[in-house]
C-alpha cells in the first residue's frame, strides 16, 4: 500500500486542492484532506500544508493557525521524526508554530509577488530534494506579499552550518528580500521542510513546468526507504 | 491587584531594531513628500486594548506575558511593552 498523505486544510486554505491534485492524481498516493479541527493524525505517513491565507492572515501570516487544535497533532508528528512540508502560508504557519526558525515578513517591494521564480536547489541531501541534482536550477511559481525570509545573523550561520537551505532564489532573482536568498529551510533534523515557491503547481508541463515532480519523488522515496 | 478589580491593558508590539520595516519607510517617503522636514525615520507597529481582570491564581501580568510571549508577538522579530491601568467604573 502507498503511503497515506494528510492535506491539512484551515479556514482561508486556497491551496489545498492543487497539493491534493499533485500528490494524489500526479503522483499516484493515498492522500486526503484533514480539517484544521481533527485531533488525530494516526495512519498518515506524511502531512502536508497549503498555501493560502488561514485566518485571512490576521495578526501575521499564520499566526492563529498555528492555534488550530491539528497543530498539537502537527507538531507531535515531526517531533516523532515524520515528514511535515508546508508551502508559502503554510510555510509560514510553520515558522509561526516554532517547527522551522525565522520569520517571514512583507516582501521588501511592498509588493505581491506572482511569478515563475528561478530556484536553486541549495542542498539535494534532504529527504525532500533527494531527486534533484545539485545546483539543479528549477522554475516554481511563487505567490506572495509575506515572503521575505528573516532570522538573526547569528540563526543564519546555524542554517548553514547545519546545512538547513534547502533552496535558494537564483542571484539576481529574489523576489522578497529575503535574506541570504533563502527560499526553503528545513529544521535541523531535516524532517520538516517550508518554503514560499509552490512545487505543488509545477507538477505538468502544461501549466508551464514539472520542475515540482521531484520533489515529490524524493519525498515519497524517503518514505519507502 | 484584587480580581475585584477591572483592567484596562494597553500592548504595543514593535519589529527589533535589526528588523527592516519597508512600510514604515514607505511613510517615511509619504511624508517626506508632504514637504515636512526633521523626520528621521518611520517604523509601523502594532496596539492593542484589552480589558482584563486577574483570574484566580495567575497575576495580570503574567497572563498578559504569556499572551504576548505566544500570540501576539512574534519574538523572532518583534519586541512587545505594556501598560496596565485601572478601567473606569
């Protein structure tokens, strides 16, 4: 049986669909969406969180999701060491909920950024970019006001010493300000990846890229393993 | 302070100093347009009004800490300060 996926789903959720589309239909996994009220999180392999604006982003970007009663269970979960990946609001829930360091503020431009971004993979030694080559640049689209990346200088040279950057924004590409380039960060013990670019929209050519399918892969194969 | 009594607290959150705040430049601008001179800098924060009373066993201000430790500031980039005064009867 294929690993089951949870697509978690919050009030202002927008994303949902496509990460269910891509996981389910695209990649062929058992995956449903879980109500940001369930208390249980049992038989899942993976948790997936969308983009979106949970709680139409009152106080700051994922700031009362973080409350939602499945975040007790989310955490739970990547405290056991399970897959938890989250795209743009839902990358920034995570930053919220203290399970990824740093903050994601307004984009420097004041601007709502909605483009096809030019990424790097920064490190292809994670459980969540195993399928990519080094360096490998890829074209994700990214969709955002809230996406500039930010951690003291003494946080960043955690990030790197532990190899945390998972993606960067090509030079000369940062569409936010965020620091260092950074576009994608995982936690220390590599189990729990965000990141503002949206793999979940690049997963057919006829909507402009696939350059999002390994990421699934690599995930799903980081299961199987 | 008495649980008889109620409270009137006033939160202001503002970003850490090393934060960039772009819409408080962005004013800092608007301003500078308007043709006033001496301004120096702009930073937006953020102000809240709640009217409280202390709960058995917890002071006020501990539960306005933990308040504002867990939701409404981000202490990654922000820095909180409040103020706690009697509320008119």
């Amino acid at each position: 049986m294929s690993p089951r996926f949870a697509v978690i789903v919050f009030p202002g959720s927008n994303c949902d669909k496509d990460l269910l589309w891509g996981i389910k239909n695209i990649a062929g996994m058992n995956a449903e969406f879980v109500r940001h009220d369930a208390t249980d999180l049992s038989g899942f392999d993976a948790v997936l969180i969308p983009g979106g604006f949970s709680y139409g982003d009152y106080l700051r970007c994922g700031a009362i999701a973080r409350f939602s009663p499945v975040m007790n269970e989310v955490r739970r979960f990547a405290d056991e060491g399970k897959p938890v990946f989250g795209t743009c609001n839902g990358f920034q829930i995570l930053c919220e909920a203290g399970l990824l360091p740093g903050a994601l503020l307004r984009n420097t431009s004041l601007r709502f950024v909605c483009e096809t971004a030019q990424i790097e993979v920064a490190n292809n030694a994670t459980r969540f970019t195993s399928k990519y080559d080094p360096d490998q640049l890829l074209r994700l689209p990214v969709a955002h006001a809230e996406g500039r990346y930010t951690v003291t200088a003494e946080e960043l040279e955690q990030l790197k010493a532990n190899n945390q950057i998972a993606f960067r924004y090509a030079k000369g590409h940062n569409p936010n300000g965020s620091v260092d380039d950074i576009a994608g960060v995982t936690n220390k013990a590599g189990n729990v990846l965000g990141m503002m670019p949206h793999p979940e929209r690049a997963v057919e050519t006829l909507l402009g890229s696939d350059d999002g399918l390994p990421f699934f892969a690599s995930l799903i194969d980081s299961l199987a393993a | 302070m008495t649980s008889s009594k109620n409270y009137k607290v006033t939160v202001y959150v503002t970003y850490k100093e090393s934060v960039l705040d772009p819409q408080g430049q962005a004013v800092k601008g608007a301003i500078s347009r308007m043709g006033y001179e001496g301004i120096d800098s702009v930073r937006i924060g953020k102000y809240f009004e709640i009217m409280a009373h202390p709960s058995d066993g917890t002071t006020l201000e501990e539960t306005i800490d933990a308040i504002c430790d867990k939701l409404l500031a981000n202490p990654n980039m922000e820095t909180y300060r409040y103020e706690i005064a009697e509320a008119q009867a």
